[in-house]
C-alpha cells in the first residue's frame, strides 16, 4: 500500500514571500505523484503531476514541484505567493498502472494562508 | 468542457430518507469515482466505475449503493444514513483508469455537502 505524508498542516506566509509544501510518500511499487488545491467549499483543482522523466514539474498558477526518488519526497514550490493561493493544498499519490484504475490516496492537507 | 457537475450542491436528510446524489460529465471519460471528505480531512476514495462496471468498491456500507446508468452519468443512492456520514461528497473522472498511466489526470466536481440529521 502507499501512503502520503505532509508534514506541515499550516503554512502560513506573506505576500510576495516564496513558499514550500513539504510531501513525502511511501511505496513498495512506482507510483504517480500530485498536488491538488482546494479552494473553501469548491472540489479539487489538479496543480501539476509528475509521471516520469524530468524530476522538476512546472504548474498552472506559477507552482512547481521537485520530485526527489532518494528521498521519497515531491515537495510544492512557488518563489512569490498571492492573497488568492490561500487555500488548501494536497499532495496526492496512484500507483502507477492500470490496476490502480486511477486512485488517489491523499495526503492530510496542508493550509497555506497568504497574509497581506 | 472540462466540467464534472454535481447535483445537488446541498442536501440535508433525515436517518430514515432515500436520496441520491447525482454526477454528470462529458469529456468521454471512462472512469468515474466517489470521494467522501470529511471535514478537515483529504478525501477518501468510496467506488470507482470502468467502463460502467464497478471496479473498486473500498468497503464502503451497503447503505451507499453506487449506479453508473451510462459512461456520463454516476450516481450514489443513499439510505438510512448515520449522521456520521455527514461530509462533502465528490464526483471525479478520468479519461481511462484501465490505461491510467497514458493519461493521468482526474478532473473534480464542486461537490455535494451531505447533513444528515
């Protein structure tokens, strides 16, 4: 089985400031690797995925994120935070391959206020 | 259109009420799914449909009975619920869980917010 730790359950930032989400995974199998982001009482908007190949992802909404294999890490990255990323962030993972037909197991949460 | 629309966004139930809870996509996904999060927690998977067929059912109470009547619609009938089962329900699909891996994204409805009185 997988499972999905992030280690801070808020984060709060000012504007303008860079900020990192912290996500380790663990697994016995290869898996696929996520970041959603939950806006107050909306579903889950997919941030960026990594699958394979380049270990850094780009986002939409200037996110990006690391994927580090030695240390089970995919941690979440922005250089300059805005009022409107305060929301929710989960770190997500699926196992890669069909048989998994496409379940995410998440992460608790992590709460990222952005101050003025 | 990259929208999955749930209906109803709100639903208050009695114990001993029938409701269901309804989810529409058309981006000629394959796959579709029920999350329930409860508050202040991430969401957990509850049922996944491929092709129309039930392909992971994660031990959830037989008083929720998924139903995917064709490969846009899915919806979860509930019975006798327990206050417990208070939550935030979501609708996800994917364009293929079988061949996951050659498209991985699953797209999300707003959801639908259960009390259950």
């Amino acid at each position: 089985a997988q499972s999905v730790t992030q280690l801070d359950s808020q984060v709060p930032v000012f504007e303008e400031a860079p900020v990192e989400l912290r996500c380790n995974y663990s697994s016995s199998v290869s898996v696929y690797l996520f970041w959603y982001v939950q806006y107050p009482n909306q579903g889950l908007q997919l941030l960026l995925k990594y699958l394979s190949g380049s270990t850094l992802v780009k986002g939409i909404n200037g996110f990006e994120a690391e994927f580090n294999k030695s240390q089970t890490s995919f941690h979440l990255r922005k250089p300059s935070v805005h009022i409107s990323d305060t929301a929710e962030y989960f770190c997500a993972v699926s196992i890669n391959g069909g048989t998994s037909y496409g379940k995410l197991t998440f992460g608790q949460g992590t709460i990222l206020t952005v101050h003025p | 259109d990259t929208e999955v629309t749930q209906t109803p966004k709100h639903l208050v139930m009695g114990m001993t009420n029938k409701k269901s809870l309804k989810c529409e996509q058309h981006m000629g996904h394959r796959a579709m799914y029920w999350y329930k999060q409860k508050a202040k927690k991430p969401p957990e998977l509850m049922f996944v449909y491929s092709y129309e067929k039930l392909s992971i059912n994660e031990s959830v109470p037989s008083r929720f009975s998924p139903e995917c009547p064709n490969s846009s619609l899915l919806n979860l009938h509930l019975h006798a619920l327990q206050p417990e089962d208070s939550a935030l329900y979501l609708c996800a699909s994917s364009q293929d869980g079988v061949r996951w891996g050659e498209n991985t994204e699953a797209f999300f409805g707003q959801g639908t917010r259960l009390t259950v009185v």
